[in-house]
C-alpha cells in the first residue's frame, strides 16, 4: 500500500474514474472504535502519524468530542491510495469516508452519511457484543441499500484484560456474528417483495468465508479476514487451494490431521476446527507469549512464522504492548484490510445498483403518474453509466448543513511568504492580517454526493426541496415566472465547491459524479436537505427518515437586550445540526428541541461558544405528551351512549370515539407511508367533485384505486392480507376495508371508520362523486386530522384513536352554489366539536414518551441500578446474565423521558462509574392514572382501587402543560385568607 501523501491534484484527477471511488461510511455503537479506525486509514495519507493512530482520534476536532472520548458529528474525509489486489497487482482507491457519531442522541446523523454513502463498515465490540445503536446502524444501512462489511473489534480486550479461554472467545465471535444476521433477517421479513428468495441466497448475512467480516483490533492497529489466513496456511495444507481452504475455515466440522489434510468429522471426534486452529491460536499465541508471559525469546519464531523479514525498531522494544502493536501490523495493518475489502465488496458510484436507483428516485412512488415517471426514466440512464458526462442533467443531494470556522478553508489560510525579488525596496511592506473576529466566523456549508453530471463552479442549479413536483405546462411556457411563483425550487448559481479533509476544506473547481464534496453559500435557500439539478424536470430524491427531537427546553438569554444575538444563533444551529428543532410559542417563547441530555449540551455549548457568544438560561425538561381514550371491551357498533350527533341544515352525522387495540395499531404503524400513499392516490379535490356534481345516480359501483406498478400491487395485497389478520376478532372483523383515514402524522396514529351502510367510503376506492355527500367529504377528514392534532386534555396530539362514523346521512337536497368557503369552515368547526364530544364521552389518559437503556453491570451493583430506575418511575424489562457464569449482567429497562435528566450521571455515581447507560427514544405509554384526579380526606377506599401515584403524576402534567401553552387550569386558590387560631383559647 501506498504509504506517500497523495497531494490534492492526484486525488481531483483520481474522482474522474468512479471505479475506483468508493463512498464509505463507519458505523457502530458509542465506543466501539469508530474514529480509532478512522486514525488507522487517515495515516495511510499521513493525516495523522502510525505511531498516534488510534490515539489522537483526529476527525473529533471539537473540544467536547475530545473531553467525553464520544463522536458528536459527521465528518468526512477523502484518502487516496494503492492496494495490492489477489493478482498482486496494485489498483487505486479513493475512499471518500464519513466517520458518524455512535451515541444515540445523534442517530440522524447516521442517516445523513448513509445517504451519500454506497457501504457502511458495521463495528462491533466483541467484549460488549451487539448493542441498541449497533442494531439501528444495521438497520439504517439495509433501508439505504447499503453494503455492509463487519469489523469485529477489540479482539485484544479479550486476550489481555478478560483473559478469556480460545473457546470463549470463539463463542463470542459467534454471538456477534449471529446478532448481527438476526437484526438482518428482522429487517429483511418486511421485504416481502424479495420473500421468495431466501436470505442465505442474497449475499446480505455476514460470513467469514464472503469477506465481509474482518477480525481486527483497531488500537493495535490490526485485521485479518479468513481469505488472509488461507493464504498464509495454503502451502502447510495438502490439496487444498486459496478459496477451499477460505470455504474450509469456516466449516466448523473441518480439522487438520497429522498428515496435513483436511477431513470432516470435527464435531462427532471433538477436534479443533480450522477457524481456532489457524486464525485464534494465531493470535492468541502471539498476545498470550509477548504480553502475558513476557517470553522474547519467541519473537524471532514469531516473526518467521507470520513471514515478516523487515524487523523495525518497535519490534525489540521494552514495552511489550509496543512490540505486538508492531508485529501484528506489520504482519496485517489494519488499514490495508479494509481497503481491500471495500475495493473488493463495496459497489463503486457506477456499479450502485436497480434497487437502489429506484429507492433514490421514489420510483414506485411516481410512477403512477405519466409525465413524472418519464423524468425518471429519462435521467435514469445518468445513474446506471456516470461516466457520461455530456448533455447530461446534473443531479446532487445535500445531506446535511455543517458549520465550520472560515479559518479550515483553504482560501482563508496563510498565504505562503513570497520574498522581493527587487533589489531596492523604497517603502516599507505593509502584511495585512486577519482580525480574530473575522477568524471566528462561521461559514456553513452543505454535504454533498453527485449523483450524475458534474458539478462546477458557476454553475446554475435548482434547489428541489420534498414537495416539489415539476409542472410540464408551466415549465415549457415559462421557466422562469415557474421558479418564481413555487416555493418549491429555488435557483442559486454554484460558488464555492471544496473536497472535504475532515477539519480541513479544500477549494476546487468542479467535482465529478461519484463523489462527495461541500457546497458553500446555500445557507439561504437550503435549511437540511434537498436536491440539486440543472433541469427541472427531474424529480426530488427520496428523504432520509430522520427521528424528532422529543425533549423540550425553553432557553433565553441572560440579558435580554441579546435576544437578537440568540435567535442569530438558533438560525446556525438549526442549519448546523440535523436533530434539533427550534420552536417559538404564541407567547414568544424560543423551545429547543433535542434528543436528549448530551444532545442539549452540545447545542447549548454551540450557543454559547460558537453561534451566539451569549450567556443562556435553559429551563427544566418539557416532553410533548399524547392524549388517548381508554380501551373497553364493549361493542362499540351497538353503543348508543357514547354515540354523539350533529345535525345540520345539510346532513346529520354520529360518530363514537374508541381506542385503537395494539395489534391493529401495530400493522398501520409499520406500514404506515404506504397506506397513507394509498389514500391520497387518485385524490379528488372539491372542484373535482363540483365538476361531477349533477348526476345523481348514488348507485353506481365505485371503482378500485389501480397502480401501474407491479410492485405496488403485490405491496397492496400483503398489506391487505396484514390488515385482514388484525381486524379479525371481536367487533373489528372486516372494519379494515372501511378505513376513511389513516391521519396525517406517523408519530401519532389515529383512524378514521366508515361503517355506514350507504356511503361507500374508504381509501382502497376512488371517491363516488355522484353521492351529493361527496361535497362534505373534505371538511370531515380535516376535521378529524385537526382534533388529532390539539385534544380536550391540554391540546396535545391525540394518539391511538378511532372515529367511527356510524351515520352520515343528508337532510335537504344539496345545491352546489349552496357551498361557499364560509360554509365548509363553519361545517369543519361543527365536525371537530363533534369529535371533540366523541371523545369527552369516554374515559380519557394522558400518555407520556418513554426511553429504553441496555445497561451492562455484575451482580454487585445489580440492586443499585434497580434503585434508580425505580425512583425515576420507570421499571426493569429484563435482566439477561451475559455468560455461563452470570458475571456480567443486561439490564434492559425504560423509564419516561421527563424523568431521564441526568439518568446517566445518576446511574454512574450510584455505581462508582461502574455502569454507563445510554437513552434510546422507543414508544409512547399511556399513564396509568386520572388526569383529573384530585386526592380527597377519609376517601381512603377509593384511592386503593386505583393508582394514586400515577393519577397524581397525570393530573400534575396537564396542568403544568395547560398553563405553560395559557390555558385556564383548575387550581384552588385562598382568596381570603385568615391567622389561623387555635379553637380551645386556654389562658
């Protein structure tokens, strides 16, 4: 491998050949080794130094990464190098990697480095095994059409620190490895498109002998894969060649004999297999004799054996970690293995695959429409072939907005002094410089992957944002006056393109496809993502999913004159980090949204130091809430009771308001983009409806919704089939086909039911517009998607609801001139009081968001950890022993989200720093308590038939929110009040 700094007109003209780019993301759980790998490769382009690989942790270049040891962003870094291939021929690679952060509360960004990325390196711990953030990565990385290599890290730590048995340590490999392919076919049931292949034929799970799983230990500086061991061994093994003897070590009923061959029956004879023959007794051996037993007398035969002739300075070394590290690197250098293996397994940006063009391009999303799926099917040929790059419409996405000081750009560095070449000098030199204001400020760029065509300065592009459709009458007839009246598109020219070093950003004047780059000056048009194009006639890439932000702070600032200077910096922030919400309440009130307490630190440190240089004041933790009804076993269809009315001068309406059961909220939930795509496929606006309006004859059979794609059809019918096994017991049987509305948000799910006889209304067929009732289709379903946004409890979205229509009936005969805008908005504010009627007739709850933690402990402090889950309100899910022996212990447990601040700091002072959780958002749950409870004298009875705790905690979070949002809230208050005397005056 090429160990010279490569300079950076070698690696421009190496982005124009996209068969040796590679686009690579890290990913694992916090401290698992993700920037320790990192050093490792940023020190084959000599970014950092051999010696401090592993050590200096480079891309962490913010002083808060540094002090807590953890990865807090994204950075991206471009590394320019030759490996040897299995034909010793040496091939250029260009790896543009993104290092992302492990801990939970930056999740987002890991779906922002997937996006431009084509593989992802999975890290593993094997002393921690697969953990919550490990399986998300996984996850992320199969939805994004990611290939994925294995790092299994740590394989040190086993050795030395738990001294674990050969047989130990072979069965965590295997655990890891088993996790890892169970996440996968977890993931892969759902896509049942591809059922019909089975997952041990897709190349998708992780094995030894594939080649994508790599045995290494980062801070050692060290990895190996199967294919590595095989040729080292292939010359001590008779009949046996490089691939059969890979194949070979990884059958687990394989050993070697004492004629040197390979024969079956490992298991039956309890032999060694070849995997802990040559790979495990290999390393441990090496560990066990240098480090442990100190023997250096076995280098030199150490050395023979791994074939190294080359004896450095660190090889004889008297520290004996020094000397391994040297050994095994020199032997198998970390860096050079995984170059290899994304040379080999990762897909080059012309190599990315049908499957996923067709996710980036939303094709089954479009191609219900003619004129959208002939623009993908137009610029899909630019995916395919990247190498065309003539008349070619140039397509980018930006994944996210970072900020960075104007001193990392390269136009801002020192400019190298030149001397006089004049002999005289008759005025003195005047040396301009910087003023540390302007060295401070802050530029904010965006990241970048070129799709197709290139990307140069000067350039004319089009901001595409989510929403935007393009228009082919308003495009042909006027292009210009059509970017002007959509607040969709937006037209910039390309100013600034830069070749990303990690801290450091480099001007350049174009960036071929393939490639990732930063775009300067689009902080005006662009807030996070959105698609760049020369043409606009070309569809928005598809957005990454991102989590929302659930914990609330109100901040202000410690003077008030520097509120300007705040809401400056709230503008920075929110560009610079892909989590956080800012919000401004009708009082005026600035809530920063965050995804937990490391997350606030940082963004307050940002303020603070970087942003808006002001001291801030932020409040105690605010949580949105969810309110619910409770669930009853009673058959809703024949309940009149709760059955409420609405009669107007049009039509009468009943609906009753019911909880949603788990199993039926499960299915909408997972499938939840599709149905809603379902619904408003072949929507029909009022005026659609108004041009039908006439023909009265209601009994014509409605038709089904068709879609053209094959894959949307065979999704519908599975989707179907889900529903139909959900909606199967009690009285819900057969309500899934009557499905009016599934709502407007997958945080909060609610369901809109038809059960009218006579109104044919659902969202698998098109709307009957020759039924008059037709008219007030679309003020019923905004008012139910407006009384699911604020309920009767504090105005909090309302969750897990059903609204079943059990009468919709017209009173008069409906004249179309009748219906005027101020008529469907009076019709829409009488729904929403009915449905708010609906819901004061049942028993209603609040529900609060919930954190899951995974929390590794031995048995001693078992009791401490249980303490302060409980004194939080939370509650233990499980506690799994770890290994035969129950020595180590995982501790799954959840507590609610506003009683998580500083859970972590609690949990490491109670155990010593023992234990070191971390917080991962999973679900809302409902409080088990009135939320109109108030506690009564001598009414101990009825306090013991209910859950007094909760009910106080209830009642206490509605009005703390009802008189944070201004609300009226019931609160006893002494309006007279009086010396209290004793009755009995004793003189």
């Amino acid at each position: 491998m090429n160990s010279i700094k490569p300079t950076i007109e070698e690696i421009h003209f190496c982005m124009n050949d996209p068969n040796c780019i590679r686009n690579v993301c890290i990913l694992a759980h916090v401290d698992h080794g993700k920037t320790t790998v990192a050093d490792s490769l940023l020190a084959t382009n000599r970014l950092v130094s051999k010696r401090m690989a592993g050590f200096l942790r480079y891309l962490d270049d913010r002083p808060d990464e540094q002090q807590r040891g953890i990865t807090m962003k994204s950075s991206t870094v471009s590394l320019l190098n030759l490996v040897q291939d299995d034909d010793n021929n040496y091939k250029k690679i260009l790896l543009n990697l993104v290092d992302t952060p492990g801990h939970i509360d930056f999740s987002t960004e890991v779906g922002a480095a997937l996006r431009v990325c084509d593989g992802a390196i999975i890290l593993v711990d094997l002393v921690e095994g697969v953990c919550v953030q490990t399986r998300e990565s996984i996850k992320n990385a199969f939805k994004e059409h990611a290939k994925m290599i294995l790092v299994l890290n740590k394989f040190d730590r086993l050795i030395v620190e738990l001294k674990k048995s050969i047989d130990e340590i072979f069965q965590c490999i295997l655990r890891v490895i088993e996790d890892c392919n169970a996440t996968i076919a977890e993931v892969y049931q759902y896509e049942f498109n591809s059922s019909e292949i089975d997952i041990e034929d897709t190349g998708l799970l992780f094995s030894p002998d594939s080649g994508n799983v790599i045995f290494a230990s980062a801070v050692d500086g060290w990895g190996f894969t199967t294919e590595q061991i095989a040729k080292l061994f292939v010359n001590l093994v008779k009949g046996e060649t490089v691939d059969s003897l890979n194949k070979k070590i990884w059958n687990f009923d394989c050993y070697i004999n004492s004629t040197k061959e390979i024969k079956t029956g490992a298991v039956d004879k309890k032999k060694c297999n070849l995997f802990v023959q040559f790979c495990l007794k290999t390393i441990v051996h090496i560990y066990e004799s240098l480090i442990l037993r100190m023997e250096k007398d076995k280098i030199s035969k150490i050395l023979e054996k791994l074939n190294i002739t080359t004896i450095t300075r660190d090889m004889t070394h008297n520290d004996p970690k020094v000397q391994v590290r040297a050994i095994l690197q020199a032997w198998k250098p970390l860096a050079s293995t995984i170059l290899l293996q994304c040379l080999k397994k990762i897909p080059s940006p012309c190599n990315i695959g049908n499957n996923k063009i067709e996710y980036l391009l939303s094709v089954n999303r479009f191609c219900e429409d003619q004129y959208l799926s002939k623009c993908i099917e137009n610029v899909r040929p630019n995916f395919e072939d990247i190498s065309n790059k003539t008349n070619v419409t140039s397509i980018s996405y930006v994944s996210k907005m970072f900020c960075t000081s104007k001193r990392n750009l390269s136009q801002n560095k020192p400019k190298a002094f030149v001397p006089r070449t004049e002999k005289t000098i008759t005025k003195p030199e005047v040396i301009q410089q910087t003023s540390n204001d302007n060295n401070d400020d802050v530029a904010v760029i965006a990241l970048a992957r070129v799709f197709t065509g290139n990307l140069h300065v000067g350039q004319e592009m089009y901001v595409l944002n989510r929403s935007y459709l393009p228009d082919p009458v308003e495009i042909e007839t006027d292009p210009i006056k059509f970017v002007e009246n959509n607040p969709n598109v937006t037209k910039v020219t390309i100013t600034e393109l830069y070749m990303l070093f990690g801290r450091e950003l480099t001007l350049v004047d174009s960036i071929p496809a393939g490639n990732l780059c930063g775009i300067g000056n689009l902080e005006s048009c662009v807030i996070r993502t959105s698609t760049l194009s020369s043409s606009l006639n070309v569809v928005p890439l598809v957005e990454h999913t991102r989590l929302d932000p659930v914990v609330r702070h109100a901040i202000e600032p410690v003077n008030p004159k520097e509120l300007p200077l705040l809401r400056q910096g709230l503008k920075f922030l929110l560009q610079s980090d892909s989590c956080v919400e800012v919000i401004m309440q009708e009082t005026g009130e600035l809530v920063l949204l965050t995804a937990g307490d490391v997350h606030l630190e940082k963004c307050i440190e940002d303020l603070k130091n970087k942003f808006a240089n002001i001291d801030i004041h932020v409040s105690s933790p605010m949580v949105s809430l969810r309110e619910t009804v409770v669930e009853k076993d009673d058959n809703f269809l024949e309940d009149s009771e709760n059955t409420v009315n609405l009669d107007t001068e049009y039509f009468s309406l009943s609906v009753i308001a019911v909880s949603v059961p788990d199993g039926i909220l499960e299915v909408i939930r997972n499938n939840y983009d599709f149905l809603k795509m379902v619904e408003e496929h072949q929507y029909k606006s009022f005026i659609d409806i108004a041009k039908s309006y006439g023909n009265i004859n209601i009994e014509d059979k409605i038709a089904e919704k068709s879609f053209k794609s094959s894959v949307t059809k065979k999704t519908l019918t599975h989707i179907t089939n889900q529903l139909k096994a959900a909606f199967s017991h009690s009285f819900w049987k057969d309500l899934h086909t009557k499905i009016w509305s599934v709502g407007q948000s997958d945080t909060f799910i609610n369901l809109l039911i038809n059960t009218t006889n006579t109104y044919n209304r659902n969202i698998f067929f098109e709307l009957n517009t020759c039924d008059k009732r037709s008219l007030f289709d679309h003020c019923i379903t905004k008012a139910f998607n407006n009384i699911c946004k604020a309920g009767p409890l504090c105005e909090e979205p309302l969750s897990n609801c059903v609204f079943i229509v059990k009468k919709f009936e017209l009173n008069a005969d409906v004249k179309l001139e009748d219906i005027s805008p101020q008529t469907t908005s009076s019709i829409e504010s009488n729904i929403r009081d009915l449905f708010k009627r609906a819901l004061e007739k049942r028993e209603k709850r609040l529900m609060e968001p919930i954190y899951v933690t995974e929390i590794q402990v031995n048995p001693s402090i078992l009791g401490k950890v249980y303490t302060v889950v409980n004194k939080r309100h939370g509650k233990i899910l499980d506690s799994v022993g770890m290994d035969d022996d129950e020595r180590v212990f995982l501790v799954k447990a959840q507590i609610p989200v506003i009683e998580s601040r500083d859970f972590a700091c609690d949990i490491r002072k109670t155990t010593s720093g023992q234990a070191n959780p971390t917080l991962r958002y999973s679900h809302y749950e409902k409080i088990d308590g009135d939320p109109f409870y108030e506690p009564v004298e001598d009414d101990d009875e009825e306090d013991a038939e209910i859950n007094v705790e909760s009910a106080l905690r209830a009642c206490r979070l509605r009005k703390e929110i009802r008189r944070r949002k201004g609300l009226h809230v019931d609160d006893e208050v002494v309006i007279h009040a009086e010396k209290q005397r004793t009755l009995n005056k004793k003189k």
